[in-house]
C-alpha cells in the first residue's frame, strides 16, 4: 500500500445539518460527485466526504456505537497568525463553537480549534516549521 | 477559510505500537519532523499524524474519553479490484486485522476494510468513478 490517503470521511448523525456547515458556515463547494445522503469536498490532495454515521459504520461492518472524544483531528494549516485569528473571528460571528482560542502553543506555533456540528475537532494552526508545496498541500522531508 | 484539509491527527493509546504499525506493517517512512512523541507521514496531498489520544484531547482542551466507533474512516483509493485484493492480501500475512474482505459495493466499487492498532478503520476501495491527477491525489469536479 503506497504511503497515500486519499479520502477522510466523517460520520455525521444529521447529513443536512452537517452538509449546510460545510457549504455555506465554511463555504466550500460540494463536488458533481455529492448525492443525497454523501457530500465530497475537494479539500486541497485529499478529499472530505460527510455520510451519516449509521451508514458509514455499517459501511465498515461496525457498531455505529460511540461516544465521547472520536480521537481523531483535522487541521487547516494558515500562512501566518494573522490569518488564524481570521478565520477563528469569522467562523465566530457565524455562530461556529470555538473550543481554544488562537493562542501560542509549546512546540513553536500558533493554534487554535473549533467544532463541526458532530462535535469533530479541527485545528486552524500556523506552524513556522512546515512548508507548502505550489498546491497549497503541505510538504514534509 | 479556503477548501483545504491540511493535516489529520490520529490520537493513539500506545505511540510505539502506532508508529511500528505505520512504518513497519504499512512500510510508510516518517517525516525527519517527526519527534518523541510525534510521528508525520506525508501521505499524498495531506499529512497523517499520530500522536498521544491523551495529549491531542488535551492539545484541543477536550477529554480523553471517548468508546466505540470514532465515526470517522480514512481511504486509501486503489487503481484496480485486483490492487485492492494484493494490498488486503499483503496485510493479512503481516497479521493485520481485515474487517472487510474485498467485495462489490452497492454504490459500484470495490471495497474493503483493515484497522491500525487502535481500530481506526481504513478502506481500500477502487471507485471506477473517481479521478487521480498526476500526484496521485483524488481529483473530483
């Protein structure tokens, strides 16, 4: 198996809900590949998709059961500081739960976190030490 | 916030057996970023990370606690069944738990599942519907 993810999917327990945050809260438009109950995100190399969550681990041949923490964090890499205070302002006034505050963080960056609908966590950090290639996908030795 | 997703963390309960799983089982090199405590994988256009469930809870000022299914699923995206088939293969000898045996999904793919050492579900899926660019990334309309 090549050293590649292509595709996260989250398990959403209200699709429409979640759909709407994703669309109009965030703003990112929905691929030609979305149907009624699956909605897929070009998110820069990897793609997002939300599914319900019943579906999803039957998918997986799971019990949907769970609770608490997923264990799980996405994350949103900004250019600079600034832009996360940006981002978190903005995601603020639009109702979003913010979970930390932008603040400087122990390993050298600036990091902040807000919520989904299901409670997921995602990251909107500025980290001086990671680069980015001509995509804007982030770029590791 | 632009339409990106830099960056997924997963939370594990023991970060050796996690990191030996990643770069051993899977065979994926680890980022000279990596730390102690931390371990990065460029993985295509998105990094994966793994890190401390106790110390990411506590990075995003949440509780650790948390059970059952993490409601989110990450995919590898395969170029053939026959691709899915060698790679589910090539994990089952190394002793990696299948949850899924390759098979025809309803939606028109193939598909299948493994988990990592903390039951994180991971597809391996060929979806004749889905495109790759020239990195090897998904690349939907």
């Amino acid at each position: 198996m090549n050293q590649h993810l292509h595709l996260i999917t989250l398990g959403v327990e209200d699709f429409k809900k979640s759909r709407k945050f994703y669309t109009e809260i965030l703003g990112w438009k929905a691929s030609s590949a979305s149907q009624d109950d699956v909605a897929f995100f070009q998110a820069g190399g990897v793609v997002l998709a939300i599914y319900p969550r019943e579906k999803l681990a039957e998918d997986a041949l799971t019990s949907p059961e769970g609770s608490g923490f997923a264990g799980i964090t996405l994350a949103y890499n900004a250019r600079s500081e600034a832009e996360v205070d940006e981002i978190i302002r903005d995601l603020k006034s639009k109702g979003v739960k913010i979970v930390k505050e932008p603040q400087k963080v122990f390993w050298g960056g600036y990091s902040s976190y807000f919520a989904d609908p299901d409670d997921y966590h995602w990251e909107v950090a500025y980290n001086p030490f990671f680069a980015f290639d001509e995509s804007g996908n982030l770029k590791l030795d």
